[in-house]
C-alpha cells in the first residue's frame, strides 16, 4: 500500500499563511476564503462582512491560530476579535452585520437650547448639573460650549429637527472582568523564536487598571531600551524581557517590589495589565532574573541608565548632570551566611551587611548605584567612581558633587578639581568661628518659586594635605559660614565648602541642604520599594588574599590611651608629692630629703611609663592590615548580580513615581499637591478601570472615579496630559489614550 502524500497548507500559492496549518486567500474585491490543510472551511463574498466576522470568530475559537495572528491575517485587533465573539455568543450571526453609521436621532443642540446652556454655566454651575438641567449629556453641554465659542457656528445655526454629525458610533457596554484571552496555543510553543505579545480584550471593573498611568513615565527612564541593548533578549519562552521588567516595575509602584510579591496579586488580574491571560509567578520571575544576572552585564544596565536619565532635560529644561550627589548605604543582611559586619548609622551598631554607594540627580532621583568595596570609606568610592561619572557625562563640563563629612579629604578636594569635579561638602572637625562681621544676608529661589535667604559669610580658607607638617602644602577652597541655632537658645556656626567660585553663596547654602533628598530617597525607598530586602540569596566566597583592617590594631591602640591617660594622672600625684616634700612646714628651718624618699614617690611614675612602653611597643609591632583569609576564614559576599537587576528596576519604578507625582503639582490644579501628590499617584494605582481596545490603533484606559471629587478633577487633568504624550504601549502599535469617569453628584451636594 502506498503512502498518500499529505495535503497542502494552501491550494493558492499567494495566500497569507494562518497558523501551522491555515491560509487566508483574498480575492481583491473584498472576498476571501480559509484553507485547512488544503481545505477550504470559510468563504465570503465581496461585502458579506457578518460571514467574514464569523470565520474569524470561529478560526480564534477552534484555536487555528494564536488570536493575535488571527487578527492581523483579517486586519482588526486582538480585541475586536474578542468583541465578534461575544456578540455572535448573545445574538447569532445576525449581530454581526455592521450597523449603519451616522446620527440615529435629530440633534437636541438646537440655538435656544445652547444659549440656555451658556446662561446656566455663566452661573457657576458645573457642566454636568447644566446638562440635568437642559436634559442633554455632558458631552452636549462641552460641545455646545464650544459652538458658542466660535468653534462651529455654521453647526450652531443647524435648524432643529435636522440631524447633527455624530462623532463616533457609540461602543459597545465593556464586559466585566471577562476570562483573559486564552494564550495556550502560544505557551505551548513557549520554544520556538520569540515570546508572546501584547494582546488586550474590552473589559470592564479590572483591578489595578492605575497602573497604565506608569508607562508614559516609564518609558521616559529608559529601562526597557537599556535592557535591550546591554541584556539582549531572554531565552526563547513566553514570557520576554519587556514582560519581566514592566510585570517588575508596576509590583514595585504597587508596594510589592520583591519577587514574592507576585503572590500578592491576582495572576489574571496582573496579566490583563500586561496583556497576558496571566502574570508571571515567583519562580518565573527569579528564573528569568537569575537568567539576566548570570550575562554579567548587569552592572552595565546601571551605567546605560545612568547615561539615559543624565544626558535627558530635567522637568524645567535643567541639565541633570550640572548638581550630582553621593552617599553610601549600608543595607543590613539578616540571613545565615558568614557575611562581614559594617556600621550602620540608622541601626547605631554593626551588624553583617553590604555596602552600596549611590549617586543622585539635583532633585533627589537615583542615577548610578555601584556596590562598595567592603570596609571601603565614601572618599575612596568617590575617587573610584569619579572615572565612571566622567565617561557617563561624556564630555568635560565641570559637575558639582555633594556629599558628607564621610568622604572628607583634602586631597580628594584637590584630585576632584583637578578632573573637572566642584566640592560641595561640610567642614568636619572644629575651626575658629568667623567674625561676625564678615555676615551678609544672600539669598535663593528655588525651581518652585519660593525663595529663602540666610545670613552667611563667604571667605577662603587653606586646608593641610597630607604630610603638609613638613612640606606646608595646602589646598585652598571657598568657604561659605552660617550661624544656626543650638540647644538652650545658643548658636553655632556650620562651614560648607566648596571648589566653585562663581556658585552663588545663596544657591551654596541650597544646594547644600538639598542633599537630604538623597536621605528622603534612602527613606522612601525603604519604605515603598523594599530597598533593603533579600532579592537574593546567594553568595559567594570573600577574596582571602585581600587585605582588611587589623582589629588587634584598634585593640591596642585603646590601651595606648588608657596607659597615656593612666601615666598622666599618674605623674600629676607624683609631682604634687614631690612638691609637698620640697615645701618644708611652717615654723620649721631645715629640711631632710633622701635618694630613698624621692625615690619611693618617683616608683609609682616610673611603672606607669614602663606600661606605656610596653603596650606601645605591641601596638607598634601589630600589622595595620591583614589577610581576610587570616582574620575571618570562610567569609563570604552576598550577590550582586541579581541584587544590581532589581535595583536597576526600583530606580525605574522610583522614577516613575517622582515624575507624575511631578505632573500632578505641575500640570494640574491639585491645590494640596505639594503635600499629597504622592499620595494620590499611588491611589491612583490602585484603581479599577476599563480597557477598550476597539478602536484601532489605540488602548484607551477608562478608570473609576476617585472617593473625592477634587482627587478625581486632578486625576482627570493627569489623564489628559498623559494622553497627549502619545505613548505606545511596549512590544505594540497601541498608543495609550487615558480619561476617568465622572462621578454623580450626591443628593443634596
């Protein structure tokens, strides 16, 4: 018996292929027919629309094709695919023949109606009570404002009973909370090239609907492009590496930042957000981070990042990399592993911890992160990270760079200005106070409009370099003075120095306090984005051969001073003896002293100088340094691979927050915006809203209204905003169009 050759996919060579097995013919005239494996199974004719709606319905139904290849063979969206479908479930094919388009009713907006419109709203009265009032919408009453205006006044004169051109047929109601578009003929093919895409269905009341704000923002932080150009792609699968990340950053702007928090959420409700049927879980997520952070390049997307946020404008046009600061943050580890103590300021104790050093933009938002080398001080990162800062600025402007009395140096002050870097700094140690008469008052105006002034006083000083005792080298800087308050009503006087001489000493003394931004970003990121949290939990082993503090040194050393302080208090009672044994007593003539006598009040001073030369001879035997293989055996270093990935996606996610936080007190009339703006974006995120993704070309995202009506008007001048940004969502041609809906007024308000 011979073997029958098997069917072709189509039987015309110029059809579109359809899936694994399909094809799609068109006549040119509008007609077309589906093959299946040589088969013809649909065909339509010119102009028959409700047969060509009811093949694509079945073909996404019968799982021909992914739903997405079925929508772009007939030229729709995954969602109106999805809308086919229901409406062929409710009313049969008959509901799929398209409705005639146009006006279905003569127009209500005839002139006297819109003049009674203007004299309502010339009372004060909303736009929706105005309408009540008329009997038409709010849409109404907006376009009848408008025609009155001047922006239609041929339509204005429209007779009545003539009918008005519609703006748009009416949409069908959303479905609430429908199941998720079924993806599995794509996750069983999770291992051929590519990952899944993107696809959305109209759906109604769908929780953390917020969370499509975040894009505009996001993809102004440049996390996805970087990703892409230093991370590459993940390995073939159905999640891809612009899921990972955005899945990543909107858990974050959610208060779930860490991997487990993806248990915290409802898969399908995540995945609708994402354009998936669901969410990725914790596993997922670890693997396909790990997957990243074994390229090695992870350290590599900081920098990109870095690159892409400096080299924008700020929300004013401001240049980002003209006011940098740096400071370090000690992130305490609390797990098993033989993990090195450091000392945490916020703890007020040393505890086993990793040490981070982090550099900020003039408005507190994080640009480069690097991970300190143990035990390392914050004026040895800054000259480790000054080479880095100045390739990622990529050309020679000089930068401004902030930071505490942690990395006070004279030299650095001096090895900064040499490469370009202007100091911005406090004085540490104890000085002489200026004379007060060299104080005038300066003063600043922030980027807010508010200005501050402060009595200061602005000389120069010489600093010691290092072995400046016998060589007299110095390093002469500027020096700015203000006098603040102290506890019981005194004042004392604090020093910032700086290398710049032509920074004003009212925007010294601003820029100076600005740096606690960076203090409120440690703060807030903690709080909100789990800046601190295990997102690893892997180690490796410590290099034994490095070289490590002697704390035999330390040791030692303190009992240098306590045998320094011993032989002093020591010598004070022998020389007050022996000036009693030299001072005769009154109404005595002669005095008797002896070798034995003096001898006997000298022994206690001589055993004490002796104990002194001793323990400073141990100490000055002792190594300052050691092996850490010596010292600690087995220490070991947490990961920084994974632990850069998931900070890299918190700065994007902490950015994001700042900038519409940002518009919300810049481009809206939110009046307590100075004090809730962060407040209300992250309410905000957590609203429920539609998606409708029926009109092609465009994902509108329709929230529900906030519990206050000032919150919602705020949150509705965000959207417009937003929407004029004109932002695709990621790994689609949809451009993201955002509204809120309007809340009726309660009886009796």
């Amino acid at each position: 018996m011979t073997t029958q050759p098997p069917l072709p996919v189509a039987m015309v060579l110029d059809a579109a292929p359809l899936g694994l097995a399909g094809s799609l013919e068109r006549d040119g005239a509008g007609g077309g027919a589906v093959y299946l494996h040589g088969q013809v199974v649909f065909s339509w004719d010119a102009g028959d629309e409700a047969a060509r709606r009811w093949a694509a319905v079945k073909l996404a139904q019968m799982k021909a094709a992914p739903v997405g290849e079925v929508a772009a063979a007939f030229e729709v969206t995954p969602g109106m695919v999805w809308l086919w479908g229901q409406l062929l479930a409710a009313g049969g094919i008959v509901s799929l023949v398209p409705e005639k388009k146009g006006p279905k009713k003569a127009s209500r907006l005839s002139g006297d109606v819109i003049a009674r419109i203007v004299e309502l709203r010339g009372t004060g009265l909303s736009q929706q009570a105005v309408g009540d009032a008329v009997g038409v919408s709010e849409f109404s009453v907006r376009r009848a404002l408008k025609l009155a205006a001047g922006q239609g006044a041929e339509a204005a004169q429209t007779p009545t009973g003539e009918p008005e051109p519609a703006p748009a047929p009416v949409a069908a109601e959303l479905p609430v909370l429908p199941a998720p578009v079924a993806r599995s003929v794509e996750r069983a093919a999770a291992g051929v090239p590519g990952c899944a895409a993107p696809v959305f269905a109209p759906a109604a009341r769908i929780p953390h609907a917020g969370l499509f704000l975040a894009f505009p923002a996001l993809e102004r932080s440049g996390l996805l492009a970087c990703a892409r150009e230093t991370l590459g792609a993940l390995p073939n699968g159905f999640y891809g590496l612009d899921t990972i990340l955005i899945d990543a950053v909107l858990r974050a702007l959610a208060g779930q930042a860490r991997a487990e928090g993806a248990t915290r959420f409802t898969p399908q409700d995540l995945g609708r957000i994402l354009g998936l049927d669901r969410a990725p879980e914790v596993k997922t997520i670890r693997r396909k981070i790990g997957r990243l952070a074994e390229t090695g390049k992870a350290a590599e997307l900081i920098a990109a990042l870095a690159a892409h946020h400096l080299h924008a404008a700020g929300p004013g046009g401001e240049n980002l990399a003209a006011v940098l600061y740096v400071d370090g943050h000690v992130r305490a580890y609390q797990g098993t592993k033989k993990i090195g103590k450091l000392y945490s300021t916020r703890l007020k104790f040393p505890v086993p911890a990793t040490e981070e050093t982090w550099v900020s933009d003039a408005h507190g938002s994080p640009v480069l992160l690097v991970m300190a080398d143990p035990g390392a001080s914050l004026a040895s990162e800054l000259r480790r990270i000054l080479p880095e800062l100045r390739t990622i600025i990529g050309d020679s402007r000089r930068v401004l760079v902030g930071f505490d009395r942690g990395g006070w140096s004279p030299a650095l002050f001096a090895h900064m200005a040499a490469q370009g870097f202007d100091v911005l700094t406090w004085r540490k140690g104890k000085t002489e106070d200026i004379d007060a008469s060299l104080f005038t008052e300066v003063s600043h105006t922030d980027g807010h409009g508010e200005t501050r002034s402060w009595p200061v006083a602005d000389t120069l000083v010489d600093l010691p370099l290092a072995g400046s005792k016998t060589t007299g080298e110095v390093f002469q800087t500027r020096q700015i003075t203000r006098t603040v308050p102290t506890a019981g009503g005194a004042t004392r006087q604090i020093h910032i120095l700086t290398t710049d001489h032509d920074l004003p000493a009212g925007e010294a003394v601003y820029r100076m306090g600005a740096r606690w931004r960076q203090e409120n970003q440690f703060r807030y990121a903690r709080m909100h984005f789990d800046l601190d949290s295990h997102d690893s939990y892997t180690s490796v082993d410590d290099d034994p051969d490095r070289m490590v503090p002697n704390p035999a040194k330390a040791t030692a050393y303190q009992r240098v001073v306590a045998a320094k302080k011993h032989f002093t208090d020591i010598a004070a009672d022998t020389d007050a003896a022996l000036l009693i044994l030299h001072t005769p007593p009154p109404g005595t003539t002669g005095l008797i002293l002896t070798n034995a006598m003096v001898n006997a009040i000298e022994a206690p001073r001589w055993e004490a100088e002796a104990a002194l030369d001793a323990v400073e001879a141990a100490h000055k035997s002792l190594p300052a340094r050691v092996r850490l293989g010596d010292l600690a055996p087995g220490q070991q270093v947490a990961d920084t691979g994974t632990k850069l990935i998931h900070h890299g996606i918190r700065m994007a996610a902490y950015n994001t927050m700042m900038s519409l936080a940002r518009e919300i007190r810049t481009n809206t009339g939110y009046k307590r915006a100075a004090d809730e703006a962060h407040a209300l974006i992250r309410h905000a995120f957590s609203q429920s809203g539609d998606i409708d993704p029926t009109i092609p070309g465009q994902l509108t995202i329709t929230l529900d209204p906030l519990p206050t009506a000032r919150a919602t008007r705020a949150l509705a001048e965000l959207c417009e905003h937003l929407t004029g940004t004109e932002t695709r969502y990621p790994g689609t041609g949809l451009i993201l169009k955002y509204a809120i809906k309007t809340k009726a007024p309660a009886p009796g308000n």
